[in-house]
C-alpha cells in the first residue's frame, strides 16, 4: 500500500497536477488497496485541520495582506533604507533588513515578497541594480518571512510533532538574524565587488523622519512578540491582534485601505488560507495511513541503523530534505515527515525544538529552489521576469542559506540559546 502512494504521489509530481490534489489522490488510492471505508478520508481530513493552533494561518496570511495594502511595507522600507541607504549595497542591505522586520508580523514568505519586493525590485533596478539579480535578492531575503517568528511552517512543525509554538517561535530568532546577518554581508561585499550601488542614498530620508513616519508600523513586532513571550496571549491569539492591529493603522491612522481594498484584501486571503489548508488536509490523510503502515517506525529503525551518530543523521537528513524541499510544498512535507523523523532525532539526543529549526530552515530552501519554489513565481511575477533568468544570480544565495543551515544543525546553541534563558532549561 506504502509503495503504491508513493509511487501515485510521484506519478501525479511528474504530470504536473497540484501537491494538494497529488497528495490527496495517492491517500485515497491507499484507503482502496486496503479495502477500508472511505469515511476515514473525510475523518482525517477534518481532524487534520481541527486544531486549535491552525487558526493561527489565515489570520497571520490576513495581516500580511492588511500590512501590504496599509502602507505598513512601505515605511518599513523607508526605515531600513534611513538606516543603510547612506553605504555602497545599502538599498540590497535594506531588501533583507525591511525582510526581517516584516517577518516578525506576517509569518509567511509570499507576502513579504510581494509586499516587500513590489516596493524594493523597481527601487533595486533603478539603481542600477540587473533584474535577475535584484529578483533572486527578494525571493532569497522573502524566505525570513519563515524562519524568523512568528512562522506558518513553525505552527505547522509544533502541531505535527507536538512540540512547544512558543518554544519553536523563540528558537527562531537567532537562526532568522543569522541567516539576516550573513545575506547583508554578502550583498553588501558582492555590491562592492561588482561596483554597483554607489547612489544607493539618493532620496533616502533622514533617520527622525523614517522613524517617526514608521512608528506605528515598528511598534507591530512589539506588541505581537512581546504579547507572545510575555505570556499575555497565545500564538493564535497574537495573529488575530495583528489583524486588528494592521487593520486599524492602515484604515485609521495612514488611511490607505479604502472600504473598496477590504474586499479584494479578504478574497486573496480566503484563497491562500483556502489552499494551505486543503494540503494540510490531505497532508494529514496522507501521514495517518503510513503511519498506521508502520512506515515512520520502519524509516525510523533504518535511520538509526545506518546512520549511527546525530552528526551523520542530521547530515543524511539534510540532504534528503534539501530535495524533498525543490518538490513538495513546506507545509505538507512537514506535516508528512515531522512525525516520522522527530522520534529518531530524539533517539540521537537532538532537542526536538532544535531539529524544528533544522527542518523548517531547510525546506525554506525549497522556497527558492527550482522546479516549484513559490518564492521565484511570486518575485518574478513582481520583476516581470521569467523563472530562467535569474537561476545563475540565485545559485551565490543559495550557497550563503546553505552555509548558514549548517551552522544551525551543528551549532544547537544558534538556536537553543535565546530559549533555554526565557523557559530556564
């Protein structure tokens, strides 16, 4: 049965038909095979998404879009740029930097690239920046949007492994300003190197003026992760006050979302929320069947045998999500894989909220990589530019996220540090 899903699942990859839909047909088919009642498909499908913390996803997909549209990202650019615009490589220091700040509210890597890039690309290439590479900038710094909290993939991870939200949001922070950290440096070094960006202060305003124009949209972060960490509110709790939150500086205090802009906010909304939790659906269907297969605990008991140190596993691991991550979507990979591999990194003695960060890391990575990395059609889209263009100035990117992925898996303290202090463990 295992194998005859997986093979539907690889057949339905190559024809090109939806990872939801490809996902969801090899369950079914699975369910037939052994000849069970085809009620346990919409059981599943319901339990998989009746969970409290999910609720968390279309409410932190509506504040990004709310932040978008509200001139949120706007003056978030504005304020990066007074920060670093004034140095050769600023304005591509100041892509990645807006990235992290929008990160700390959105969660989700397709609306920081749309609502970053749409301000920053045509900023970048106006500068003097080539298309192609100021299109793989956004996709690549867009990835933060995944990685520092909150996070869609980190509830998604914390649901699948049952595994601390707060804990794995915490964690986040310091592989995000790593990750934040090394993209600047290689910007700003390649910039100099390539002579570009010498004019990259023209028009930038000064710090007050960015600061005071941006303090509504600064104080965002605060409220949302302050509330999380202070233990005021939930993780769920704090997307709805980030709605509100974008909903009422947008509409009352920059006043750039009009009654007209609600509907096509709630509409694109509706859609993204709509298609994550179809695949979580069928993800979860998915995962219940080989589970009761007995396939984690087979796949388990291999790894452990071949694999015979956490330095090997969490480099055979890697390696098998970097490819997994170019063709499943992040969410339904981790819903599928978590439950069967967190068992075997805590056999290895890995931290489950450590090995959260390495998965989730390392299948933003699919965000950026060819064939199916949403982050490359959002930002070409943005760049009206195609997908082949930019594949030669994405590899460096890539190679920098990959330098920093291994330095979080073997490197615990990256990611544990900033979370043992606030839970004292």
């Amino acid at each position: 049965m295992s194998l005859a899903m997986l093979i539907t699942m690889l057949v339905c990859f190559a024809l090109s038909i939806s990872i939801a839909v490809s996902i969801g047909l090899s369950a079914i088919l699975g369910i037939q095979i052994a000849n069970a009642n085809m009620l346990i498909s919409v059981k599943e499908m319901f339990n998989s998404i009746n969970k409290f913390p999910l609720a968390a996803i279309p409410f932190f997909i509506l504040a990004g879009n709310l932040m978008e549209t509200g001139g949120i990202s706007k003056r978030l650019v504005e304020f990066s740029k007074s920060i670093l615009g004034g140095i050769q490589g600023g304005l591509p220091m100041t892509c990645v930097l807006t990235c992290m700040i929008f990160a700390a509210v959105s969660g989700s890597s397709v609306a920081t690239t749309f609502a970053i890039g749409a301000v920053l690309i045509p900023a970048l290439i106006k500068h003097g920046y080539p298309r192609p590479w100021a299109t793989a900038l956004q996709a690549t710094a867009a990835e933060l949007g995944v990685i520092i909290p909150p996070s869609i993939p980190m509830i998604l991870f914390g649901v699948a492994a049952e595994v601390s939200i707060g804990e794995l949001f915490i964690a986040g922070v310091g592989p995000g300003i790593l990750i934040g950290v090394a993209l600047m440096i290689f910007v700003w070094a390649y910039s100099k190197y390539m002579g570009w960006g010498k004019n990259d202060g023209d028009g930038r305003l000064s710090f007050g003026k960015a600061t005071y124009q941006a303090g509504w949209a600064l104080l965002m972060p605060f409220i949302v992760l302050g509330g999380i960490y202070g233990g005021i509110f939930t993780p769920t709790e704090a997307a709805a006050v980030a709605v509100l939150y974008s909903f009422i500086v947008g509409t009352l205090i920059y006043r750039e979302i009009g009654f007209k802009d609600i509907y096509t906010i709630l509409r694109k909304s509706v859609i993204s929320s709509a298609v994550i939790m179809f695949i979580i659906a069928n993800a979860g269907m998915f995962a219940f069947l080989i589970t009761r297969a007995g396939v984690p605990g087979a796949i388990g008991a291999w790894l452990q045998e071949i694999l015979q140190s956490p330095a090997y596993f969490l480099l055979g691991v890697n390696a098998a999500l970097f490819v997994i991550g170019m063709f499943i979507e992040t969410g339904a990979a981790i819903i599928v894989l978590a439950p069967i591999l967190v068992p075997v990194a805590i056999h290895f003695g890995i931290d489950p909220v450590h090995f959260g960060m390495v998965m989730v890391v390392n299948l933003a990575l699919g965000m950026i990589t060819p064939p199916f990395g949403v982050n490359l059609f959002a930002a070409c889209t943005v760049a009206k530019i195609s997908l082949d263009r930019i594949i030669k100035d994405l590899i460096p990117f890539i190679c920098v996220i990959l330098t920093c992925l291994m330095l979080i898996s073997y490197v615990p303290v990256i990611s544990l540090a900033l979370r043992d202090l606030v839970y004292n463990k």
